[in-house]
C-alpha cells in the first residue's frame, strides 16, 4: 500500500483521509457547494428583476425566499459531510 511507504508519523492521517474521501462525504460537499451556488444566484444581486419561475413550485414564494431555502440546504449538506446522521434529510431535502 502506498500509505505504507509514508513516514510512520503520517500513515493515521493518511489512514483517517482515505477513509473518510472513500465516504458520502466528499460527494456531500461538492453537492452542497452547488446548492449554496443556486441559492446565491436566486438572490437580488445576481438575479435579474424580469427572471421567472421555472417551476411551478418556485411561483409559490418569491425568488429571494428560495434563494435562502436553497442556501440553508446547501449548508445542511456541508454539515452532513463530516455529521452522518443528517446525511439522509440533507440528501432528501
């Protein structure tokens, strides 16, 4: 095994690092990173006043208030990358 041939000092890290990357984990940060992306997007700032919903769902509120929804989501999967028990809601939410 490669990590074998690290210093002793550095194989628990190395041990600790691939675990974890051969987890959710890594997939759960890269999806949160792009929900928080959309959330951003749906805010005044980066979002035109004559955008429109392109779901039916998203006429339901205004797009700021989706923007947050979608940025308090995004966060939730970035907790749940290294929390395991909020995998499932993150995921499903």
């Amino acid at each position: 095994m490669p990590i074998d041939h690290l210093p002793t000092k550095y194989q628990p890290a190395a041990r600790w690092l691939r675990a974890w990357c051969m987890g959710d984990a890594p997939a759960l940060i890269i999806l949160g990173l792009g929900i928080i992306a959309r959330g951003t997007s749906y805010l005044p700032p980066f979002m035109s006043p004559h955008a429109q919903a392109s779901h039916p769902a998203e006429g339901a509120l205004t797009m700021p208030t989706w923007g947050v929804v979608w940025i308090i989501i995004g966060a939730l999967c970035l907790v749940a990358a290294w929390w395991e028990r909020a995998a499932p809601l993150a995921v499903g939410a």
